[in-house]
C-alpha cells in the first residue's frame, strides 16, 4: 500500500515544484514587462544653450545624455572660437540631473562666474562660460 502512496505523492510534489517554477517565471515576465514600459515612457529632458551672436541668438538643442563641447567637429556642440578648446566641456544627464564638467580646457569653463573645478549640477538659468564664451541654459522646455 505504501507504494502507490509514495508515487502519489512524488507526483504531487514534482507538480507543485514545476508550478512554483512557472509562477516564479512568470512573476519576472510580468516584472520585465512593467520594467520596459516604464523605460518606454521615460524622456530624458531636453537641454538647450542659448548664445547671443551678433545676428541674433543661436539655440543648441539637446535629447541625448552625453553632450561635448568644443571647437572639434566631432563635438556634439561646436563653438567656433579660438578661445574654446578642442574638447573644452563635458554636459551629461546623471541621476535626474544635468551636470557639467570641465575637460581640462585652457581658458577654464565657468558656471555662474564660478570656476568649475569638479562636476556641478546645472539648473535652468545658469550662464556657462566656455572660455569667453558664454551660453545660457534652459533645461526641460521644448
């Protein structure tokens, strides 16, 4: 008698451990799901410099993470001054802030007048100084 008991219940165990498997597989299907959804809906805020030329102003407009600035072509925001060096600072989106970090330039970057001797987080309004440069920024506006 003890035989088919032990086999009913080797069944019933090897039932409830593959329920429990496909119940932890779909608790992280559904995880990854809502996980996706919410990286679908994120948006990165835009950043915007303003600069002021002669002609008028000129606005840089930015929806990626990572922003260069300098007198190089491969920079994402090419500032045409001799003043300006060739990788002169470096704008990037952290922790739901925009920071900004000076890239050893030789004319310096300033934020506010101040020296930007380590990364600093940039709010909506700041003037930044790239060399003699200055360029106003406006963060999350269109």
């Amino acid at each position: 008698m003890s035989g088919p008991i032990l086999l009913v219940l080797r069944f019933a165990l090897a039932l409830s451990l593959y329920a429990f498997l496909g119940w932890a597989l779909y608790t992280i299907w559904q995880d990854l799901r809502q996980h996706n959804r919410a990286l679908q809906t994120y948006r990165l805020p835009v950043l915007k410099l303003n600069r002021q030329l002669d002609e008028g102003l000129k606005t840089y407009r930015f929806d990626i993470p990572d922003v260069l600035v300098g007198r190089d072509p491969a920079c994402d925001c090419i500032l045409e001054d001799s003043a300006v060096s060739a990788r002169h600072t470096h704008l990037y989106y952290r922790l739901g802030q925009w920071w900004v970090e000076d890239m050893q330039s030789t004319n310096g970057t300033f934020l506010n007048g101040e020296p930007v001797t380590e990364p600093i987080a940039l709010a909506s309004g700041d003037t930044l100084r790239c060399g003699p440069v200055s360029l106003s920024v406006v963060l999350g506006e269109i």
